[in-house]
C-alpha cells in the first residue's frame, strides 16, 4: 500500500525551520521553546492537497548534530533550511554533509524572503561552494523561497515534497510487523516510560509485544501526534507508546516481535576505576529526555580541556537530578551536569548539608548553551590556584611526634576545617603542604573555625613552620 511521505526539516539554528512548519501545521511551537530554539524532536502530521505528509522538526544548534543525523534515518525526504539572509552557516555545512552521506532525496528552502537583505543570488553562491548547485544556477537542485510569515512559497514547497514522494513510490506491507525509529523517550510522571515513533512499515495495534535496542514494550496505549488514543497506527505516523520496561535510546530501531538487544556492561566499582585513572574529569549527564541527554553529550565532546586532560561521562540517564546521583558525584568527585531538569527535593537536602564539605559541582540549565558555556568557564580555571581560605601562623608551640607540630593562629580569609589539607607559604610562595589533625578553639574541638577568630591545631607536615607563615588552602576545581 501507498504511504505518506516521512520528511526530516535541517538547518542552522534560526534560520526559520520552525516558524516554517509553524505556518503549516497552523500551531505555535517556536514560542514555547526555551530560548526560541528547538531542544527536543517533534513530528507532525499535515494534509496537502488531499495527501499526508509527516514532518520531522530536528533541532538546528551545533549541540545537535547527532539528533539531526538520527532524525534522517527515519526520513524519506529532507528540507534543507537556510536563511535567505544569513547564506550558509556551520550547521548548514552539518546538514549538508548528513545529506550527503545518506544519499536522501531533498530540497532547499530558502526562508525569511520577506526580510530586505534577503539575497537568494548570494545563497546561490554560497551552496555552490559546498557543491549543491541549484537549479537554474547551473545545477539540478530543486529550491523554493519561502517566508514564514506572509506565506509565500509554502504551497510550492510542499508540491515539491509530494513530488519527491512520487517519484520514490513509497509502499508499505499492512500485514507485515510494525517497525519504526525511535525519535525520544522520556519519563511520564502518569504514563510511566515514554517514546516517541515514527512508523515505517506494517500496522501498529494496542497489545503488540516490541523490541528497541535494549528495551521491550507490551503496547498498553497508543497516541497520535495530537495526543489522541488510537487502536492502530500505519506508516508514516508519528505515535507516542507507553508501557516499556526501560527508556528506549533515541535512533533505535523498532520492531513487533523483535528481540532486544544485550545489555551493555554495568559500570564497575566506580571509586576504583577512579583510583587507577589520572587527569580525568569525571561527569554525570541528566537531562529531560533522551534525545536532549543525546545531545548534551555530544556537544560535551567538543568542549576545550585543560592540558593533558580528558572527560568521562561515568552515569549519563533521564530525569531530575535524584540524590542516588549526588551521592554518585560525591563519591567520584564527578560534575553534574543538567539540561532542562531540577533537583528532587531529596537531593536539595544533600546538596546544602554536603556541598561546603565536597566541593559539589552541578551545572543545570534549560539553555543548553548557556550550560556549556558555564563549564567552559569552569574548565577555563581548572587547577588554577585560587585562594578560598587562610590562616596567618601566629604561634609555634612544638612538634608532637614526627611530622606533626602543634600552632595556633588566625583564619585572614575563608574558613579552615579539620582534617583538611593546606599549602604552606612563606613570603609568598609555595613550600610545601600539610594537614590538620585536629582543630580546636577555645579548647574544645571544632569541625571548622570561620574568618577573624583564633583557633590552636595540630597539623601534620614535613615543613618546619614559622609565625608569619600562612596555611592555605585552593577552590577545588
């Protein structure tokens, strides 16, 4: 049987892809994205002309190169989306190459044609350096110029997206058992485990038992892209399933009646593989779905380390931040890293009894460049010397056993804690390192002595300490 076409929208970010299917699909999805840029892939379906097309909206930052890429295979036909007023752009050559590699059928949208400096001869010229030509600029490229906003050229555009899917004679097999691709997965605090498919052969029914990558599925609801329950689904529908026994991993294939497949290794004794490892930063990735988690790891990739350092993502899953996480990062000395989701109220607990104590790193954001832009910084004074506290020697009283002298001082800045280690300097420099023992003031230990007051302490080091010295101690970066 005939079924619809499946069409993947690309571009570089705010070049018009989704105010572009705004005006299709007659909703307005643009502006409720954080920021005004899309972070999770959706798909529609519209009518045209009496016949179905389903869009896939794939987000255009440079973070989601891999979701663009996912979002192609599970297309029949691309619309590659660039600015009449901007030309090509890094994710446009991003895009281009994705087309390139799988060979799909496509055609080029050049949006915002209602702005003035809109310059369809200077996108012209920049395509054909990426070598797309287009047609009747010497190539055989189909293009149509479009505007969001007035209308214009929208019609054509998808005339020639139904003319693609002509030419590509899409069937499919009603009888055959229903496979698809999926698009996202998510945690539902009423439906339980979610995904989203795109369908691409056989009919979909309530009760089919399914396969993705490592998970199963015995289907107890199916919803349209509107939100509707239906019986069944056919090609090229975009479904929302509910009852998997895991989160299904965005790009994974699915099938009726297929096996999943093995489960990766567990991660092993996490404070011993940290143990044997040297210069590593170690991460915990949380974000809202799998798709935005898919994306935020690889954009992380791209980050610039310090020297000789690299990244370890040692727990990457969907969901707020719970307090199994923090302990997690606490016990690895991890960073945590959020994308569109908050911490359990559990995990806030923790989070303000520990975070002096542990250093606890978490970056969270619904923005997913400001996120990595805060890492960045945080990366950029990694190892960086930078003073948090400091006790100004006022008195040596005499060592107590080898390695251990008994002092007292003043903390000038921060505050000093037991069992904590300092650098010792004296007139400005670095000669060496220690740690106390124990802490007291007023004669009575104490876990930690603040700013302005004076405290005794006995403290291990190989330094033979003087007043004047100070103890200091760094921001843990």
């Amino acid at each position: 049987m005939k079924r619809p076409p499946i069409v993947v929208v690309m571009g570089h970010v705010d070049h018009g892809k989704t105010s572009l299917l705004d005006y299709i699909k007659k909703t307005n999805v643009a502006g409720k994205e954080a920021g005004g840029i899309t972070q999770a892939v959706g798909a529609y379906e519209i009518s045209h002309n009496n016949e179905q097309i389903t869009f896939i909206d794939t987000p255009g930052h440079e973070a989601f190169v891999e979701m663009r890429a996912r979002g192609t295979k599970a297309a029949d036909i691309a619309i590659l989306v660039v600015a009449g007023e901007e030309g090509v752009k890094p994710q446009t050559r991003d895009v281009i190459k994705i087309i390139n590699d799988t060979k799909i059928p496509f055609v080029v949208a050049i949006t915002k044609m209602d702005k003035p400096n809109s310059d369809l001869m200077r996108v012209q010229a920049d395509l054909s350096k990426e070598g797309l030509f287009l047609e009747g600029y010497g190539g055989d490229v189909s293009f149509v110029g479009v505007s969001s906003k007035t209308g214009e050229g929208v019609k054509e555009l998808l005339d020639h997206v139904l003319l693609q899917a002509e030419l590509l004679d899409l069937k499919f097999d009603e009888k055959a058992p229903a496979e698809g691709v999926v698009l996202e997965s998510r945690m539902d605090n009423q439906k339980g485990i979610t995904a989203t498919i795109v369908l691409q052969n056989g009919t979909l029914k309530v009760g089919d038992e399914a396969a993705a990558g490592t998970t199963t599925i015995k289907i107890r609801a199916i919803e349209n892209f509107l939100g509707k329950r239906v019986k069944e689904a056919e090609p090229s529908s975009p479904v929302v399933l509910s009852g998997f026994n895991a989160l299904p991993e965005a790009g994974e294939m699915f099938l009726v009646g297929g096996k999943p497949h093995s489960k990766k290794e567990e991660l092993q004794n996490l404070l011993i593989k940290r143990e044997v490892k040297e210069n590593v930063i170690n991460l915990v990735l949380k974000a809202a779905d799998s798709g935005s988690l898919d994306a935020l790891e690889a954009l992380i990739k791209n980050i610039k380390l310090p020297e000789n350092y690299h990244l370890e993502v040692i727990e990457k899953s969907v969901g707020d931040i719970t307090d199994s996480n923090i302990k997690l990062a606490m016990t690895t000395n991890s960073v945590i890293i959020g994308f569109k989701v908050e911490l359990s109220k559990i995990a806030e607990s923790i989070v303000k009894n520990y975070l002096n104590d542990h250093k606890l790193r978490i970056f969270t954001s619904d923005i997913v460049y400001h996120l990595i832009e805060e890492l960045q910084t945080w990366l950029d004074n990694f190892k960086k010397k930078i003073p948090i506290a400091d006790l100004e020697v006022l008195a040596v009283f005499g060592k107590k056993g080898s390695g251990k002298v008994v002092l007292g001082g003043k903390v000038v800045m921060g505050e000093i804690t037991n069992n904590a280690t300092y650098g010792v300097t004296r007139d400005d420099k670095e000669i060496g390192t220690g740690k106390i023992i124990n802490l007291q003031r007023n004669k009575q230990d104490v876990h930690r002595v603040e700013k302005d007051k004076e405290c005794g302490m006995l403290f291990s080091t190989s330094v033979d300490l003087k007043e004047g010295d100070h103890l200091i101690s760094y921001e843990d970066f």
